[in-house]
C-alpha cells in the first residue's frame, strides 16, 4: 500500500533547481525513491549549512 510519502515527487523535464536535477539524476539511475529521499534531505541540509549557497558557488 502506498502511503503519501511513498508516491515520487513530480520532476520537470527541464528544471533549473538543483534539487530537481539531483531527482532527475537518482532518477535516471534508477535507484530508488528511499534513496532520493535520503540523498534529496543530505543535499538540501548542506545547502541549509552553507547559507543557502548554490553548490556550483561553492569552492
């Protein structure tokens, strides 16, 4: 049974979020939604711990 936490986020084809790309990709990979959802919580937390930072401004 699916619960509302089991059911994928929607990912736009062509997005420009950096969250949406790193869904695309763990997407693309084929790995699973459990996976992205823990991979989606550690990313937007280091983004949270760098101020918000986009990744690529980042050195």
């Amino acid at each position: 049974m699916n619960t509302p936490n089991d059911i994928p986020v929607y990912v736009p084809q062509k997005s420009v979020r950096f969250i949406d790309q790193l869904r695309g990709f763990i997407r693309y990979r084929n790995l699973s939604y459990q996976t992205e959802k823990t991979y989606v919580h550690w990313a937007v937390n280091f983004i949270r711990f760098n101020k918000m930072a986009h990744p690529q401004t980042l050195s």
